[in-house]
C-alpha cells in the first residue's frame, strides 16, 4: 500500500466549532485511509502580518505555521466568506507566506463553506494564485449555504453536497498523483 500523503488544513474560521471545522473533520473521517491530515485550528493565535517582522527571525507561531505548510505533502484551506471576501485572519496567515516560495507548485485544495461564499471564493483563489499555490478547478469548491448542510456530528446531510464532496477528494487525490 502506498504510503499515505500528509495533508495541512487549514481552517479560515475562528469560531470554536465552526462549519467549517465540522466539514474538513468529516473530510479527514471521509480519506483517513489516504491521508494523514492535520488540522490547523489555531489561525487566530497568530500576530498580525508586520514586513518588519518578516526578516530574518520572525515571530515563533509563524515559523511554527510555516514549518506545517513546508512539511504537508498538500494543503487543503477551507474558510466561510466575511463581509463579501476571506476572513482577516485568514488572510492574515496567508500574508506572512508571500514572502516564502512554501506555496510555490504545493498541490492545493480550496474550499469555501460559507452563507453565500462566491465573493470569498474568488478571493482565496486569487490570493493562492499569487503565492503559486497549485490548484485546479476541480480541486476548489464552493458550498454556499453550509450550516444547513452539515450536522454537529460532522455529518453530511445534504445529499448533493456530499457527492460534490467526494468529486473533491477524488480530484484532491488524483492532484497528488499527476503532480
């Protein structure tokens, strides 16, 4: 059997059981015999983006952070949408990485789980696309009115959301095969 490939997600909710946190925990229920992932929770400990400090020796939680993204065969980001684009903390992380190639040609799975998610949707890929994280269309998802799609049991329960699930881990998969 092959060995299995290490996946960082990343949670761009703050919110202590969020639906975001619910659905990659299904994910990792879902692929645990494919993956072993990661989940990073903690994206609201981390200091607010400082170029001053993004020098030589940068806050430890970054180089923690950093470390993660480094070390994952793939990283999956999974984030709601707020006020119309990704959550400042989110965008936060993802701004102490612009100065790093960690994300440079790293298979990538995006998904936005949100109320409506479109406009945060567009966003995280264009940020992604600026730091060259790669990823495909197939291996990005938008799951707009999630909380009535997800139970407290991290259970799917919407039956088309949980096919497009499965067509995500399956292009997810196929991702680290081809690259």
């Amino acid at each position: 059997m092959a060995e299995k490939k290490k996946v960082l997600a990343i949670i761009g909710s703050t919110r202590a059981n969020s639906s975001n946190l619910r659905l990659v925990k299904c994910i990792k229920n879902m692929t645990s015999d494919i993956f072993e992932m990661y989940i990073f929770n903690e994206i609201d400990t981390l200091p607010h983006f400082n170029p001053d400090l993004d020098k030589e020796d940068p806050p430890e939680s970054i180089v923690h952070f950093r470390k993660l993204i480094s070390e994952a065969d793939g990283v999956l980001i999974c984030t709601p949408e707020y006020v119309f684009t990704l959550p400042g903390s989110l965008k936060n992380a993802l701004e102490w990485c612009v100065s790093t190639t960690i994300f440079s040609q790293k298979p990538t799975g995006l998904i936005t789980a949100s109320a409506n998610g479109m406009m945060g949707h567009e966003s995280l890929q264009l940020v992604m696309k600026t730091i060259e994280a790669n990823f495909t269309e197939e291996t990005t998802l938008l799951i707009s009115g999630i909380s009535g799609k997800i139970n407290m049991e991290n259970e799917i329960t919407h039956p088309q959301t949980a096919l497009l699930i499965n067509n995500f881990i399956e292009s997810f998969l196929k991702f680290f095969v081809t690259n």
